[in-house]
C-alpha cells in the first residue's frame, strides 16, 4: 500500500458543481496534511492545511478523519480556474519537513 | 518579490556533462528542497537542507550533488547528466512549520 493514495480522477465537472477529493494515508503516526494545487507546467501552491476540526476557506473546505486516515478537500461552486492538480501531502513527523510524503494528485477539469 | 527563484528554466544538455540547477530564496527560510516530478511518480525528493552547511540525502540522491554555503543558495549538480535525469526539478523551502513554497521549476532535457 502506497503511503499516501490518491484517485487520479479525471473529475470532470461543470461550472457551479460541487466535488470532493479523498486522500488516505498510512502512517497513522502522521502528524500534518495539507492540499497544494498544481497547474500544468506550473509550480505546487499550498491550497490549504488541513486541521483536525476541519477548515474552511471561502469555496474550499478541508476535513481530516483520523481514524480512518484520511483526509478530503470539498469544492463548492466550482469555476473554471479551479481546473489543475490537487496534491495531497502528508508529514510523518511534524516539525521536520523532509518527512513530507506526496500523493500523486487529482486531476480535475471544471466545464463551462 | 519572486521569493524563490530557480534557473535556468529551461535547459537542453547531452549526455555526460555537468549540469547545476540554481536556487535562490529570499525569505531566509531554513529548510530547503530538491525534488523531481516524473509522470506517474510525482514528486519525489533528492535532497534537502536544515540550514547552511547541512543537507541530507532524499528519496533518489543518486547521481546528484548538493551544497549550501549560504542560506539563501542551494544549488543542485549533476556530475554526469543521464537520459533519466531528464525531469523537472523543483526547489522549494520553508521553516520548520512543515509548509513548504515552491519555485516555477527547471525543465531539463538530457539528449
């Protein structure tokens, strides 16, 4: 088992939907989660970290379920610029950055 | 305020020669990154450092080489480029706090 597992998708979605991307993980000594976006061609870019009681930011809401190690990012009304790749990231070892352990991402296309 | 920068950007080599990527960061974070994404793989790390004069091997160290001299510079080396090596490399820093930031990337080509 990988130890972070991504569904590649592609999630295809039209404009206004809404969508939501699981991301499990093994260790569950696993400290820190967050969600990067990555663009095509372009770098990864922190989206949002992901806190035990669940956090929101505008359209995006992120959860972490411990027990049953995983964690989810919800996009609410979806817009065309929200099409790239979600990384999901998890650290074993909360302080020591070298632990962070990359899933290989979702795919999704939002559709006018 | 680019922040972290990364160059070349773009760079066809052949086979054999020595390649360095530089990165630069501006925010005097103390961790910094190399990684590689390949298709199917995605990012994988090379190598890191915790501070000037302190790096450690990643996930796939072979055939590069790291310093840092300064903290704001981490330069990546490969002594002799390979087919393989072909990839985009990805430096990245940040703080003990786990967030890491991202510079655009060097695509290297080893024909």
């Amino acid at each position: 088992r990988k130890e972070v597992e991504q569904d590649p998708g592609p999630f295809n979605v039209p404009e206004g939907a809404t969508v939501a991307f699981n991301c499990t993980y093994s260790n569950s000594a696993s400290q820190s989660f967050f969600w990067y976006r990555q663009d095509c061609r372009k770098e990864p870019k922190l989206l949002m970290s992901v806190y035990s009681s669940g956090n929101e930011d505008g359209r995006f809401t992120a959860q972490l379920n411990r027990a049953s190690q995983y964690i989810s990012l919800l996009i609410r009304d979806s817009k065309l610029s929200d099409s790239a790749t979600y990384l999901c990231v998890v650290n074993a070892n909360a302080g020591n950055n070298r632990k962070l352990i990359w899933g290989l991402g979702t795919s999704l296309a939002v559709n006018p | 305020d680019a922040g972290i920068t990364q160059s070349p950007r773009y760079k066809i080599t052949e086979t054999g020669r020595q390649v360095t990527l530089m990165c630069h960061q501006t925010w005097s974070h103390s961790y910094m990154f190399w990684y590689r994404q390949d298709l199917g793989h995605g990012l994988r790390l090379i190598y890191y450092s915790a501070a000037a004069d302190i790096t450690d091997k990643g996930e796939v160290p072979d055939g590069y080489v790291v310093s840092r001299s300064k903290t704001e510079n981490f330069p990546l080396t490969l002594e002799s480029a390979t087919r393989s090596q072909t990839s985009v490399y990805f430096c990245a820093s940040g703080n003990s706090g786990n967030t890491i930031y991202f510079g655009e990337g060097s695509w290297l080509t080893v024909v």
